[in-house]
C-alpha cells in the first residue's frame, strides 16, 4: 500500500544530528507507528513519508522550520532561585521539570546562573537543529479515526511548579527528547 495521508505507518527510524551523532531511534521489534497527516509527529517526518511503499528505504534531512522550530529567544525565562529546588544547587546545563497547571511535564535547561537568578531555556532541545533521518517502511495499513489532542498550553502564562530530574530520569528524558512524536 503506497502511503497517504490517513494511512497508519509502522516504521524503523534513525535520527542523527549533521556531525553524525545519534539523538534518538527506534528499538528493534518497537517501529514508530502514526497515522500519516495527523499530526502525530513532525511535519517534515510527515511528509518524507508520503509517497513510500512497504519496505522502502529512505534518507532525508529535516530543516528546524520542518522539526522543531528555530530557536525562540522568548522561551528564555529569568527565574528566581528561590523557586527552584534548595537542595542542588543550580547548574549551567542542569536540567529542570517544570509541571505545567494542565499536569504537562516540560524540560528546562538552564542556560546561566546568576546570584539571585538563573535563565532558564524552554526551547525543545532539538529547536534549531537539522536532522537526518534513515527510515525504512515495515508495514502500512488502512487507520481508523484518529482522535488528537491539542492539550498545549502556554505554561509560562500561569504557576508552574519547578522540579530537579534526578540523573536517572534525565538519562530517560535524553531518549525520549528525539522522539519524532
């Protein structure tokens, strides 16, 4: 079945970065699956997909406008450290869970540490970044409806509460921060 948009697609993935270096892919026997034009992942994987068969293979580059977008200076928040957890204290390059009102978890790097404050960047880590991905089409099939869910809110506008990701759930969060979805 040539993909279209409504076809489901199940799907082995590499991502990498210009230089080489692995960000993110599938696990072997765990293929990416996604309804093809719903929005269930990026909109240059979307599209690069279009047009394939089963069983093709296919490399192609994905531009930030296409991925995750440019880097966004607003996305940069001046925090005060006392909202922060008291018991590191905080790091260039830490990363930080904030929990949006809407119970949504959002990285925060920090990207300057000052005596009072600290800088915190909400940009997804990869927004600027062109990607390279080597796909190959294992199956596609006929997809029922697609229900999604916006569920994006601006956690920045209201409260949000400030968490440290211990090293353990960062190393976590570094394999799911690639995820095409």
């Amino acid at each position: 079945m040539k993909v279209v948009n409504g076809v489901k697609v199940s799907l082995e993935y590499e991502g990498r970065f210009e230089d080489g270096t692995v960000f993110d892919e599938s696990k072997e026997g765990f293929p990416l699956e996604f309804v093809v034009g719903s929005g269930q992942v990026i909109a240059g994987f979307d599209a690069a997909v279009v047009d394939m068969d089963e069983g093709s293979e296919k490399e192609f580059e994905i531009e930030p406008k296409d991925g995750y977008g440019d880097i966004n200076e607003e996305l940069k928040k001046e925090i005060p450290k006392s909202s922060l957890p008291q018991d590191k204290e905080p790091e260039v390059g830490m990363t930080l869970v904030m929990n949006a009102p809407n119970g949504q978890k959002i990285p925060a790097k920090i990207s300057e540490v000052t005596p009072e404050n600290v800088i915190i960047d909400l940009n997804h880590p990869l927004a600027g970044k062109k990607l390279i991905f080597k796909i190959k089409i294992v199956k596609t099939e006929q997809a029922g409806p697609v229900s999604s869910e916006d569920g994006k809110e601006d956690a920045l506008e209201e409260k949000s509460d400030i968490e440290d990701v211990s090293p353990k759930e960062k190393e976590n969060e570094n394999k799911d921060e690639g995820k095409t979805n």
